[in-house]
C-alpha cells in the first residue's frame, strides 16, 4: 500500500493484518473470495478514502467433495476396497479407490482387483482393471473380468484331470506352458464373462469395457520366482 496509508481496515475481517513497520499484509486468509482493504491518503493536508480489492483464492482441497455413490443403482458396489492375504512367502494387498472426479460427483468406482493364493501349488494370483470412464457399467465390467479369470485359474488347478495340481513339481520349462495356459484362459474367460454379462443383461458389450492386467507368481524351491503376465488396455 502507498507509504501515506493509515486506518487500514480489511472488510470483511478474514485474519489478515496490517503490519505498519514493515508495509505488509500478515495473516492466513480465514476466507475465501472478494475481500476489500479501506485505508486513507493523506496529502497536502486532504484525507482521500481508498477502496483496493483483494481476492484471495481459496484451497482446491476444499472445493472437491467427497459424495458417496447411489447404492441402489445398477450393479452398485463400496467405493472403496481392500484386501491382504498373507501367504507363506510373505502379503498380497490390493485396494481400490475412486478418483477425485468421481467421489466429487458421486459416482461409482469403476475399478476392481482380485487377489487370491492356491495353497496346494503356493501360486499367487493378482488381477486389476480399471474400468472405462466413458462406459456406463464398467464398473460392472472390471469386477465380472477379474472374477472371471480368477475363478478359471482356480477352476484349472483343481482339476484332477489335468494334473495342474502338481505345478511345483513340474521342470521350468512345464511350469511355464502350465502358466501360459492358465493365464490365456483366464483372459479369455473374462471376455466371455462379458460377451454373457451383455446378453444376459440385454445392455452394449461396450458399456462393461474395461482394462485388464493379470499375474500370476509362482514361489520356486531356489528361491526365485516364475512370473506369468498379461494386460489389455
């Protein structure tokens, strides 16, 4: 302010001051928005009423909500999730959350995760998609893709006729084509999941898309680690 000012006033009061000594405003903003600052001119000897606006922005923080979804919509399901399973080989954790966007507006959570541990082979199993924004049931999409392709995966491993039971011991070269087979079709089970889920439901095949990324890990006897991946975006 000009080094003449006096009686400075701040309207209405948002807990800042007038530091005189040092010609500055001191103070956290208690507010938001416009704020006016009245002060008086003094020269050769006329008293001059000033009126200088001040906005002062307020926190992002504070303008995102957090709303929670409609639970009687469409495939509802919690906006938030999470999982640990420990395992001889140490956790698997999984979560999900909605993004900003969508707590702030209340809508659903799009994604999905399923974690899940085979004892008798000691295979990990991890799968996540993140549904589309775009898509209006993908929320329903993610949850049938990741349940589906770990459903298949258990499904295979428990099958007495294909002896996939006996992962562990099996060479690497085996336990590798036992991988791949497990993980084609999984992804491919979650695709049908879908394609049903559509007809079933008599809704697009495209309003479920998602993206899908599954894992799965298999503890070896030397300590290492044999690690099967794969993801559609």
């Amino acid at each position: 302010l000009p080094p003449t000012a006096t009686a400075i006033t701040f309207h209405p009061e948002c807990g800042l001051t007038w530091d005189a000594a040092v010609q500055q405003i001191h103070g956290t903003p208690s507010q938001s928005g416009d704020v006016e600052i009245h002060y008086q001119i003094h020269e050769n000897n006329n008293i001059t009423p000033v009126v200088q606006k001040l906005y002062i922005n307020p926190d992002p923080k504070s303008l995102w909500q957090n709303q929670p979804s409609d639970p009687t919509a469409p495939y509802a399901k919690p906006d938030t999730a999470h999982e640990r399973i420990p395992t001889p080989q140490g956790s698997l954790i999984a979560a999900r959350m909605r993004g900003r966007s969508h707590a702030h507006n209340g809508t659903h959570c799009d994604d999905d995760y399923r974690i899940a541990y085979h004892e008798r082979t000691g295979l990990h199993f991890i799968a996540v998609a993140d549904g589309a924004g775009s898509a209006a049931f993908s929320r329903y999409g993610s949850q049938l893709a990741v349940n589906a392709a770990a459903n298949t995966v258990w499904q295979l491993l428990d099958d007495s006729e294909k002896d996939f039971f006996r992962l562990p011991q099996y060479d690497a070269d085996n336990q590798k084509h036992v991988l791949s087979h497990l993980i084609r079709h999984a992804a491919y089970q979650a695709y049908a999941a879908q394609t049903e889920a559509a007809k079933a439901e008599a809704i697009p095949l495209k309003s479920l898309a998602c993206t899908l990324l599954i894992a799965l890990a298999l503890p070896c006897a030397d300590g290492t680690w044999l690690v099967a991946a794969y993801w559609v975006g």
